[in-house]
C-alpha cells in the first residue's frame, strides 16, 4: 500500500511540475496555447484527485485526528 502510495505522490508531483512549467513558460513567452495546456494540466488533476479520494481522506484523518484528541 505504501509503495503505490509512494507511486502516487510522485506522478502527483510530476504533474504539478508539469502545470508549473506551462504557467511559467507561458507567462514569460505570452504563449496562449501554454495557458490553455495549464488549464487541461489543472482539469485533468483536478479529476485525479476526485477518483482517488481515499488517499486524501487519509491525510485529511491523519491531520484532524491529533487535533480532536487534543480537544
């Protein structure tokens, strides 16, 4: 389970590398199909979370939980 957790923090990672450089390149060349790649890269990452919301219930657990228990 970790490893492919692991996987998925990586291919997280490298798509939000990918938006990054169109957001950049686009901004410094005023390129419009950057900034239309950007959006698409954003959809499409936007939708990988929402199919994997397992994974995010977990973090948001992880987080809440040592907050409740202190309460």
């Amino acid at each position: 389970m970790k490893d492919s957790q692991s996987e998925y923090t990586v291919y997280q990672e490298a798509i939000l590398y990918k938006i990054d450089y169109f957001l950049i390149f686009g901004a410094y060349l005023h390129c419009y199909p950057c900034i239309l790649l950007l959006f698409h890269g954003l959809y499409y990452y936007i939708n990988l979370i929402s199919q994997d919301w397992r994974y995010f219930m977990q973090i948001i657990r992880h987080h809440l939980c040592p907050i409740m228990e202190t309460q």
